[in-house]
C-alpha cells in the first residue's frame, strides 16, 4: 500500500509518477507554482514502445527518475491530469539534462520557438 501523502504535498516538476488511471508513469512538466495550487497538472507520458519514426521522443534510461526499463518521453502527447491522479510517492526525478531535452521538443511539437 502506499504511503499516505504527507500535508501540504504537490508534485514537482521533472518528478516521474505512476498516473492511477492507466498505471504508466509520466513527467511533470507544469511549473511548481501552478502544481501547488492548481486541482490539475501538465505532464509528459512515457512509454516503453520505441518509435524510431517519431522525432519527439525522449529516450530515458532505465534507473532515470527510477524507472525501472527504458523509456521515451511522449513529447507530442502532452495532457493534463487531476492531481489525485497520481500515485504518492514519485518514482524519482529527472536529471535537468533530460527535462531539458523533452522541454525542447514539446516547444517542436506545438511550434513554440
């Protein structure tokens, strides 16, 4: 069982959690000032599937904010959740390198400069 989530939490972005509603982690990508007041959260979902065609993948390495196999970052499928929608606590964080990289191809993929 996990464990309860402690008073005054709110995820932090570049933090990787499991989403309740399909069990498949994802990457905070909304800013911690919007993740600490808001009922929703942006977020990056990632996937174990490598699609070689698809530019606007991050790849993540297994053991990268503690997940467990190789992953890439769904950088075309950027959505929101309800906060109660993740699964306390995070798997682990992102090194800034990585958040980096995907911050730049969600700017590709919705034509951000």
């Amino acid at each position: 069982m996990a464990p309860p989530v402690p008073p005054g939490w709110f995820p932090r972005r570049g933090e990787v959690y499991l989403i309740s509603l399909d069990k498949r982690p994802a990457v905070i990508l909304s800013t911690d000032v919007l993740n600490r007041h808001a009922l929703d959260i942006c977020l990056v979902p990632l996937t174990q599937v490598q699609h070689r065609e698809f530019t606007l993948r991050v790849p993540i390495r297994a053991k990268e904010g503690g997940l467990a196999v190789d992953s890439w970052a769904k950088c075309d499928q950027v959505t929101t959740v309800e906060k109660r929608r993740l699964v306390y606590p995070p798997l682990g964080r992102l090194s800034a390198q990585v958040l980096h990289e995907i911050e730049n191809k969600v700017k590709m993929a919705v034509q951000l400069p």
